[in-house]
C-alpha cells in the first residue's frame, strides 16, 4: 500500500512569513466581524470562494474550475439569502446546490459526491457564520469565536511543542499530541472565561468557560478531520494561498467546525441559558 504524504510540519525558518500573513489576515477578520454588514459579506463570500477552488484542486484535479465553481454558486446561494434573512430558504438552496454540484461532477471528478460533500463541508461553516453575526451582540459572539479557536490552536501549539509526548491520532496527523489537546482545551477554555469578564458581553463564567471548551473540542476535531481529508485525497496542504501556512483550508479547518458549535451555544443562550 503507498504511504500518502503528511501534512504539514511547522518550520522555523518560515515563521517571519506566517506572522507576517497572520498580521495582515487577523485584523481583517477582526475588522469585519466589528463592523458587519457587506463588509462581513464579502470576507465570508472571498472565503467561500476561495475553499471551493482549494476543494475543486483536492476532490477533482482532472477539472478543478468546473466542481470549483459548482460548490461555489451553491454555498453562496445559502449565504446570500442568510444575508438576507431568509435562513430557511438558505439551508433548502444548499441542499439543492449539492445535489446539482454533484450532477456538474459527474464524467470529470473520480467520485462525484465528493462535490456534494464540498458544499456540505463548507455552507454550514458560512452560513453559522452570517447567522451568528446578525444576532443581538453579534460581533461580540463572532470575536469570542475567533479568540476561542485561535487560542485553542496557539495553546495546542505551544503545549504540543513543549511537552510532546503520545501521538493523539498517528494515522492521520501524526504530529499532534495528547498534551497538545489538553494544553489547547485549557487555553480555550481560559479564553472563553476572559470573555466573561467584558462589560458588554452578557455571559454568566462558567458558561462562558463551558462554551470555550466545547467550542475547542470542536477546533480540534476539525483539524483532525481535514488532516483525513487531506490523507484520502493524497495531498500534503489544501493549496499554497497564504505564505508560511499552505492553503485556507489549512488554517480554517478548526473555525469550520467550532462556528457551528458556536451558533448552538448562541441560540441556547438566546432560549435563556448562561446569563
């Protein structure tokens, strides 16, 4: 059996390029989740877009644009009518659009459900996204998801690094370790605690605390999941968009899952719990 490439490993010598990118992406994604509107619009569609070339390269390299551009129109259509606030109709357009990308797939890609799976792997992600933002202190739940998983990822990094020790999930991603899991879920939980402690962010500790947790354990399994994606499509990155990092999909993997988990910890706070 061939062995498939691993993905990823941090290098040194590259980290002025990745905190270099970081400085230009993070205040980006910070400014357009203060502010909304369009602005946010137009962060989350360049996303999507972005993702969908990144899947159409893994899933179907024989014709990339063509799957690229199908799981594009499908998950946008989701996200415009969210925009719009037609959320129903937008969860029933992406259903939609899977099935049609599946149908663009069919003669070009080697397994054309994969272009149905590209729409359900990343309309949710957008879609969680637009509906968390337009909801009463949006921004300040759209912030505390980015510091929650940025967090879980710094914390997973540096505890990881440090302490190393046995492999959390070999097959797949062979570099992550259980001290870098635990070390992640006390940074993510230690953030969501911080959050707290805002004035304007009306949001009890321990749920606070609870919601960093389950929002970390849901970076996690994102990372995870995309480093078997990456494992069953025989690639080492989703692409080489962002210098020092690899491909969008490298670095949002995590985000795709914990904005989900987020958007049910909002709309169990919004039924009362954790004031």
């Amino acid at each position: 059996m061939t062995s498939l490439p691993q993905g990823r490993r941090f290098d040194w010598s590259n980290l002025g390029l990745r905190v270099a990118s970081a400085v230009v992406l993070v205040p980006a994604a910070l400014a357009a989740a203060w502010f909304g509107g369009w602005l946010f619009l137009v962060l989350i569609s360049v996303g999507v877009a972005l993702l969908a070339i990144e899947w159409g390269g893994m899933s179907a390299p024989r014709a990339p644009v063509r799957v690229s551009l199908a799981v594009t129109v499908a998950v946008l259509a989701g996200v415009f009518l969210g925009h719009l606030g037609h959320f129903g109709l937008g969860w029933i357009a992406v259903a939609i659009g899977a099935l049609a990308a599946a149908l663009v797939a069919r003669g070009v890609a080697e397994r054309p459900a994969d272009a149905a799976f590209g729409v359900a792997y990343i309309a949710p992600a957008a879609i969680c996204l637009i509906w968390l933002r337009s909801m009463p202190q949006g921004h300040w739940w759209t912030l505390m998801l980015f510091a929650v998983t940025w967090a879980a990822d710094i914390g997973a990094f540096a505890v990881g690094s440090t302490l190393k020790g046995p492999k959390l999930w070999p097959r797949f991603s062979p570099n992550k370790t259980w001290s870098g899991f635990v070390g992640g879920l006390g940074a993510s939980m230690a953030t969501g605690g911080l959050m707290a402690g805002l004035s304007a962010f009306r949001l009890n500790l321990v749920a606070a605390a609870a919601i960093g947790l389950v929002v970390g354990l849901a970076t996690m399994a994102g990372d995870l999941w995309e480093s078997a994606l990456k494992r069953r499509f025989g690639v080492k990155d989703s692409g080489d968009l962002i210098p020092g990092h690899g491909g969008l999909l490298d670095r949002v993997d995590g985000l795709m899952f914990a904005v989900v988990v987020m958007a049910a910890a909002r709309l169990a706070n919004h039924w009362g719990w954790g004031h």
